[in-house]
C-alpha cells in the first residue's frame, strides 16, 4: 500500500517538475529573434531592447518582449536615457518609442479581460454607472446599487417624470454601460417592480444572460483626476496641441488614454462640441482637442463628466501619453478636488 502511494506522488509531481523546469528556462537567442521579428522589430531594434534590458538587470532579456512588467522597465529605460541624452525629441527616437509604445499596446490587449467580456449581467460590478432607454419616453441616467441572484436593483432614471398612478411593472427598457477597461454593453430587460429603499424609490430589473458588446476599447486609460484648464474650440482653430498661456475654464480629467479623455465640469454641458484640455501630469504638460461624444450630467452635483474622442495626437504627444498611462509610478494622485470645479461654465 506504501509503494502505491508513493508511486501516485510520484506520477502527480512529474509533471509538475518538468512543467516548473520549462518555465525557467530562457527563451533561446533564436526563439528572441523569431519573436522580436514576429513583432514587428528590427534586428537592430531588437539589439537595442536586448542591450537596454540586461543592462536594467533583466536576466533574461526574452520576457521584455512577451510580458508587460519587463517590456515597461525597458520603455523606462529608454526614456530616461534618451532625456539625458536630450535626443527625446528627435524625430528617429520618437519613431522608436513609438513602436515600443504601440507592441505595449499589443501586449496588454492579448490579456484575456480584454478579449472575452462577460455574457450575463449578474457579473456587472455594483456602482455602474447605466444610461436607461425607456421606450417612448427617452434616455435617462441610472446607477447600479445591488446585484443579487433574483434581479438588479437601480436608482430611479434621473429625470423621468410620470403621470400619477403611472405604474413601472412590466416596462421594457434597453440599459447602456460601459465597463471599466473593456466595451460597452446594451442588453434589453423588463422593470419587476418600483420599491423604496429608505424611502428612496428604486426600480428592481430582470437579469439577462445575452449581453450585446459592442466599440470594444482601443486604448488603455489612466485614472487621473488631475486639475486641469478647458477652452472652447473656435471655427479655424488648428492650434490643437499648442498650449495655451492664459487659464482657462476649470476642471477635472478623469481618466485620460492616447485617443480621449473623460472630463467632468460644474454644470450642464452637450455633445457636439469642440474643446481643447490642458493638464499637468507631474512635470509634463499634455495637451489634448477632441469633440465631446458624450455627457452624463449628475443633478444632485450639479455636473457633468465629458466623454472626448480625441483628434489624433502628433506622434510626440501621443508618446507622452502613454508614457503615464503605462508608467504606475508617475500618475497623478490628487485628493478630493470638487471644490476646483467652475460652476455651470457650459449651457446647454
């Protein structure tokens, strides 16, 4: 019976061995190349990345190009090596931080979170912000407060006004999200019933388990909330990146990507509008133009977070972006900063 067990331990560790053995073993000079190439790198540029990781103490220069720890100590690398240098700004040096930037890129959007999604609301994160079609009625804003096995529970649509008597069981409605470092998602579901909670009206909404996803994310957002200045776009403006001298109005970005960014500002605003935002993030200044594709206004706060698809940014700018986005260490932390908000600066 003693040789039995022994012989089961034994057949369950090999391959736990040989498995552990392979994940230590360096990728070869060859398998370097064959994916440096695959990549899109040059053999140069390759030598390049392998030279700067050793030189950062990555023992095994192949895992800068399969694993984004690694693959962001060398973009670090670089960047504070060509400052001194003060070649940053070179065209052929932008062109390479470039390409290490955009393989980043690739890098993080082969994690799996990115690609699959998920397929029912009983996975949606309580807090979620939701914009709510009513048929017949129009589109209003919502948020998420309990997820449980039965139903959703969300806040009363912001601004929904009904007749007396007016009776929300059995409505449909179709709910909008967007979640967090993956898509947006529409699905349609039915109100179960209007209850109070602390005598607060709520909707309870049926679960679904088809998800539609859709404008799945091409970028990845760093969390900002950083103060930062906005002006209005004129007809014939084309100072897009050009920073201004002089303040303008007040706000706060809250989180920022190479493609747009999410603003939010005192007051009522619309969709449609060209902007300029200028913000600090440490000692770089980022300057950023775009058109407002949308806005959610919050009528106990009395503001509204612009969501801004930005022109496309010149190489340099775009570098600098990403620079922070990827780069934990260098984002902003700002405490609470409501009170920098300028009051109503956008009529609709």
């Amino acid at each position: 019976m003693t040789w039995f067990i022994i012989a089961i331990v034994i057949i369950i560790l090999i391959p736990i061995v040989l498995l552990l053995s392979k994940a230590e073993k360096p990728y070869s000079a060859v398998t370097y190349y064959d994916r440096a190439k695959e990549v899109g790198f040059t053999i140069t540029e390759a030598n390049r990345i392998k030279n700067k990781a050793r030189e950062l103490g990555i023992v095994d220069p192949g895992e800068a190009l399969w694993h984004t720890r690694e693959l962001d100590m060398v973009i670090a690398g670089f960047t504070e090596e060509f400052r001194a240098q003060k070649v940053d700004k070179q065209r052929d040096t932008i062109a390479f931080m470039e390409k290490l930037y955009d393989f980043r890129k690739r890098l993080e959007f082969d994690n799996p979170r990115y690609k699959f999604g998920i397929h029912s609301t009983k996975l949606i994160h309580r807090n979620q912000k939701l914009r709510v079609l009513i048929h017949g009625m129009g589109v209003y804003q919502s948020t998420l407060i309990d997820n449980n096995e039965r139903y959703l529970v969300i806040t009363y649509p912001m601004g929904v006004r009904v007749d007396p008597g007016f009776n929300w069981k059995g409505k449909k409605i179709s709910v909008y999200f967007r979640r967090e470092n993956d898509a947006e998602y529409v699905f349609d579901t039915y109100v179960l019933d209007e209850v109070r909670i602390n005598n607060i009206p709520v909707l309870q909404i049926a679960h679904s388990d088809s998800l539609f996803r859709s404008q799945k994310r091409k970028s990845i957002r760093m969390r900002a909330n950083s103060p930062a200045y906005l002006y209005l776009l004129r007809k014939g403006d084309t100072a897009y990146e050009r920073p201004e001298r002089i303040p303008g109005l007040r706000c706060i970005v809250e989180d920022i990507s190479d493609d747009g960014a999410a603003i939010r500002i005192g007051g009522k605003a619309k969709a449609g509008m060209m902007v300029k935002v200028q913000l600090w993030i440490n000692d770089d200044i980022i300057v950023m133009s775009g058109t407002v594709k949308g806005v959610d206004y919050e009528t106990n706060k009395n503001q509204s977070v612009l969501h801004i698809q930005a022109m496309p940014l010149s190489p340099r700018m775009r570098n600098l972006v990403r620079s922070h986005v990827y780069n934990i260490k260098e984002r902003a932390k700002h405490e609470d900063e409501s009170t920098l908000l300028d009051g109503n600066i956008f009529s609709t």
